[in-house]
C-alpha cells in the first residue's frame, strides 16, 4: 500500500518569527513547507509555481494584501490550492470578504498548534474550516450588513425540499451532528446532502453555501429558520 505524500503548506505572513513558529510546528507534525512568502505577490508567485496543498494566508500584509492574494490563487476553481485565513478576531469585515474570495475558513493566530495541524488537514480534503461558533460570527457580521435589495432565492430552486432545509440549518451555525438531531437522519445522511447540495450550486465548500443562504434572501439574520 502506496503512503501519500505529506501535504505541502505554503505560509504567507510578512512577520518573520510568526512563519518560523507555523514552519517548526508543519514540520513536526510531518507536513512538508512548500515556501514562505512575506508579502501577497510572493504568495501567489510561490503558489504558480509551487502548487502547495494548503495556503496558510496572513490578511494584512505589504505588496499585495491577502485578500487580493487569495482570489488569485484560488481562480482556478477546484484545482487550487485551499487558502485558510490566519486573523485575529477583531478582523471580522476582512475575514468576511476573504471567505468570499474563496477562503476556506480562518483560523486566529494564537490557535492551539493542535488546532493548526487540523486546519490544514481539514482544508486539504476539501471540507471548510468554517466550526458552528464561527459560523455564527458571520452570521452575526451579515446582521450588520444591509438586507439584500433583490433577493434571489431562484438560485435555489435546483435543491429538493431536504436539501434546502439542511442549507438553512448549515446557514445558521448548526453542525452536521446538530442537523442530524433535528431531522432525525443519521450524520453520513446529511454530508451526503451536503455534498449534493453544494454539487448543484456549483459552491467551493460550506462556507460559500452560508454567504449564498444569506446572499439570495434565503436566510434573513434575526429570523427563525
């Protein structure tokens, strides 16, 4: 039986003792470091030519921000490389328009390096780094946005009835184990209607499926499901 080759991570962050401490705790854990990059530009130049796994991306940074940096490295669809934000709490309106670029999720800096590890393991197989509590931060940052003027809940009508309701509950924070309880199937049920769900949107991972249930009106902020 073939071992798989370590997942290779890429970490852009302009501070030097910050990418040396994310780069001895990869290492240890058996993940190779693809590059470093101090800036967004070199970020996306190390990206092209590196094709890392998982892109560990600062926001704030010289150059090119790491925003720009994430929608470029992520436009190439499926084939790119997952990019997880590293912020701090305080970053809410940045985190919100990263996860729209393509992000996979964030994750605060002063994580646990357990919690680091997870993350890029997590990003690599193509699910969201998006946990109940931070969903409900962005939910909570949507409730500070304007209502949409035109909703467009059409974009929706492709799902079936079961497949919408599970999209209403991921939109609200829950867990897949917290939908499974309140639909009374079993978990391996609801990743598959995840999986469908998402498939029929034409959506990246978790995340875009909850700015997309906001987005089209679907989910209103302070309305019950």
């Amino acid at each position: 039986m073939t071992t798989p080759a370590p997942l290779r991570v890429l970490v852009a962050d302009d501070q030097e003792l910050v990418r040396a401490g994310f780069c001895v705790i990869l290492e240890a854990a058996g993940l190779t470091v693809a590059g470093e990059a101090t800036d967004g530009a070199q970020a996306v130049e190390i990206a092209a030519r590196e094709h890392p796994d998982v892109v560990l991306m600062d926001i704030r940074m010289p150059v090119m921000d790491g925003l720009e940096a994430t929608r470029r490295i992520t436009a190439d669809g499926a084939d790119a490389p997952k990019v997880v934000i590293l912020t701090t709490f305080d970053l809410d309106d940045y985190v919100y328009e990263a996860l729209r670029a393509g992000a996979s999720g964030f994750l605060l800096k002063d994580a646990p390096r357990a919690d680091l590890i997870a993350a890029v393991r997590i990003a690599a197989a193509g699910d969201a780094l998006l946990s109940p509590s931070i969903t409900r931060r962005l939910i909570e940052a949507f409730a500070r946005r304007p209502a949409p003027a035109a909703p467009a809940p059409s974009r929706l009508a492709s799902l079936t009835p079961r497949e919408r309701d599970i999209l209403l509950l991921v939109a609200r924070g829950h867990s897949n184990t917290e939908i499974a309880s309140e639909l009374v199937v079993s978990e391996a049920t609801v990743k598959t209607h995840v999986g469908h769900l998402l498939a029929k949107l034409d959506l990246r991972d978790r995340v875009q499926a909850v700015i997309l249930a906001y987005e089209t009106g679907a989910v209103i902020p302070g309305q019950p499901t």
